[in-house]
C-alpha cells in the first residue's frame, strides 16, 4: 500500500515544479507591451495626430472639434515629455544594474 502522505507530498511537489516553470516562463516571454519606450511612442504619436487635427486640417466639418484637438496636443505633448523622461531613467537604471543572471 502507498502512504497517502507521501503521494500529497509528491503532487505538491510537481506542483511546485510547474509553478516554477511557469515562472521561468513569464521572465523570458517578453512582450512589446512592457518596453519602457511603448507609452512615450503612443502618446507622441497621438499628439502629433491631435497637433494635425488641431492646426493644419482645416476642414470645415471639423471646426467645432478644433479646440478639443488642441486642447489635447496639449496635454498628451506634456505627458509625452513626463513619460519620456521616466522611460529614459528607467532603461538606464536597468542598464547601471547589469545583465541579469
């Protein structure tokens, strides 16, 4: 007969053992999402699209929407600015700490 201890024992540890794999996993699988540089390129890019719309198409169906477009240059070029500085700071405080063994 088997020890019912000794087969928990033995499913928590291939338990144990997964997790860790999956672990392993989760650090290597890197996605374009988690880059530092991903929110400061997206905000740029919906800047310069707010900056068109708000001063260069001066389509005339569009008029009323002029000053939400430029209100919103606004604010995305100063979040663009804030989250380019801390995405600059980020990757060289990851790069003064070294490759990661």
């Amino acid at each position: 007969m088997s020890d019912p201890e000794r087969e928990q024992q033995g499913l928590s540890d291939t338990a144990r053992d997964a997790d860790t794999t999956a672990n392993e996993d989760e650090e290597e699988a890197a996605s374009p999402f988690d880059h530092p540089a991903f929110l400061p390129v997206l905000l740029w890019g919906l800047a310069v699209w707010f900056g068109y719309d708000g001063w260069i198409n001066q389509d005339p169906d569009m008029l009323e929407h002029v000053a939400f477009n430029r209100w919103g240059f606004g604010i995305l070029v100063v979040l663009g600015i804030y989250f380019t500085i801390q995405s600059i700071r980020e990757v060289r405080a990851r790069d003064d700490k070294g490759p990661s063994a």
